[in-house]
C-alpha cells in the first residue's frame, strides 16, 4: 500500500487522538465514585431491609399492645360486674357469694397478669421505635452520602464526556483527508493491536512494540520508497517514519 509520507505522519494524529479517547473513555469507567456508591448503596440497601424489619416490629407491637390492654379493659369490666352484684346484695346463696368472690380474686389476678404482659409489649414497643428512629437518620446519613457521591460522579462523567467529545471533533477533522483504504487498514490494525494501529519509527525504534529494528530491517526501511506505508516486522503495525526515525 502506498500513502503520501504527509497522509501517513497524519495517522500519528489520529492515533494520538484514539489513545487520548482510550484514556477518557477508561477514566470514566474507573471513577472512585463508582466503586465508592457501589459500597454505599450496599449499605443503604442493608439499612433499607434493617428499617422495615424494625418498622415491622413495631407495628406488630402495637397491635399486640392494642389487643393486650382490650384483654386487660374486659377483664377489668368483668370484676368491675361483680363486685357490683356482691356490693348490691342482690347474691344471696352463701355458695354463690363464695363462688362470687372467688372470680373476684381470680380475675384481680389475671389482671395483674395482663398488665404484665402488657408492659413487657410495651417495652418492646419502645424498642423498636428506638430503632426505627435510629435507622431512619443512618438511612438519611447514607443517603445524603449518595446523593453526593452520585453529583460528583456526574460532574466528572460530564467533563469527561466533554473533552471526548471535542477529541472526537478533532479526529474528524484529521481523518476526513486521510485515504480511506490507509485509514481502513490502521482501523483493522488499532482493532487488532490493543488500540494501537500505527506507531513511529523513532532512533530506528517502533514504539509500537518498543523494539529496536536490526540491521537488515533498517536497510528495508532506507530502501523503501517515502510512499510506501511500513509495517513493523515485529508488531505488524503501520510503522510512521518521520525526521526523528533514525535513517
């Protein structure tokens, strides 16, 4: 293949530019941000399941607490009745005082019992509204940890975005007068080479490869017409030769 010796010095352009937008594009990738809300959002999540647990429980509670003082309101209406009858003399049969005021202690009793339970649930209760409040300002926390996280990760992704955008301004304005077969070939190459189609021939060096050309390679490259497009012998790429290669 056969390019002009300025067509090929402009492929060095365009390789510094598709390197320059490899290195944007693999900055915005690999943004601190990234892995920082990755964590961050793990734990807001695991806070998240946390504070409904918690909200759970204390609803239950509530209706447990609820359901518990209605046992204690029934209970305390039932000997409220009875002593009522046993105060109005209205119960006559000395058995039936005895049966009477047995219920009497029996339900002062399951009373107290109720009551027990009933400060136990709402113990629990406390707790878990505790926790609930507690929960809810490390979710805001977090949150807010998030939220700044993602607005620096979205100013950074932005500015990123636009230099790319003016490097792939400039690579336009380069290739358009490249010939489309050189350009065809150096795509194919930068395809297939890490992102690196076409390298300089500096001090008789590619610095694609990084190798030095022996002797015979030089004579090659000495006898080669200033149109012929190069390839090096080591790494296959387009191999640029300019002021500086060393001839």
């Amino acid at each position: 293949m056969n390019a002009a010796p300025a067509d090929q010095i402009r492929l060095l352009d365009v390789q510094a530019l598709d390197l320059r937008l490899a290195q944007l594009s693999h900055k915005r990738t690999s943004l601190p941000e990234h892995a920082e809300i990755e964590q961050l959002s793990s734990d807001l999540a695991q806070l998240r399941d946390l504070l409904v647990a918690s909200t759970t429980e204390e609803s239950d509670t509530t209706r447990e607490q609820t359901k518990a003082e209605q046992d204690v309101d029934q209970v305390r209406q039932r000997a409220v009745r009875d002593q009522q009858r046993l105060d109005s003399g209205a119960v006559s049969s000395p058995k039936d005082l005895e049966s009477l005021q047995r219920e009497i202690v029996s339900l002062a009793k399951r009373q107290g019992d109720l009551e027990d339970v009933v400060l136990e649930i709402m113990e629990r209760r406390e707790g878990a509204q505790e926790r609930v409040a507690e929960l809810t300002e490390r979710v805001a926390a977090v949150q807010a940890k998030v939220d700044d996280a993602t607005a620096r990760r979205d100013a950074a992704t932005a500015e990123l975005d636009a230099e790319a955008a003016t490097v792939t301004k400039d690579r336009q304005v380069v290739v358009e007068v490249i010939p489309a077969d050189l350009l065809k070939l150096y795509d194919k190459l930068r395809a297939q080479q890490g992102g690196v189609g076409a390298a300089r021939l500096y001090q008789r060096r590619c610095e694609g490869c990084r190798l030095e050309l022996n002797m015979a390679e030089v004579g090659d490259v000495r006898a080669a017409s200033p149109d012929t497009v190069l390839r090096c012998e080591n790494c296959h790429r387009i191999l640029v030769r300019t002021s500086e290669s060393g001839l």
